[in-house]
C-alpha cells in the first residue's frame, strides 16, 4: 500500500515538475519574440525616417498598410 502511494506521488511530482519546465520555456520564447518585433519595428522606423520629407499623404497611406 505504501510503495503504491510513494509511486503516485513521483508521477504527480514528476508530471508538475514538467508542467513548471514547459511554462517557463513558454515564457523565454514569448519574450524572444517580442525582441524580434522590438527589432522588426525598429529596423522598419529607421528605413522610413530616411526617406526625405514624407508628405502628408504619403504618410497617411503609409499607415493605413500598417508600415507606420
């Protein structure tokens, strides 16, 4: 009887330890992908910042692509 609850109880303590394990990679990867939309983003500002005086319009179709 003790030896099939210790072994109950190492099943749910290893199935936990692997839930905690996938949460915290699920987290690294979320923030990994925001660098890299943080990076997207900036690298496209730049490209549009040196463009020579955008005008109005342009600028307003810029938008409505969603490149601004």
């Amino acid at each position: 009887m003790k030896m099939i609850l210790l072994a109950c109880g190492a099943v749910i303590l290893s199935a936990y330890g692997g839930y905690l394990y996938g949460k915290s990679r699920a987290q690294t990867q979320i923030v990994e992908k925001q660098v890299e939309v943080i990076k997207y983003v900036a690298q496209k500002r730049a490209k549009i910042q040196a463009r020579p005086n955008a005008s109005r319009t342009e600028l307003l179709e810029l938008m409505r692509k969603g490149e601004l």
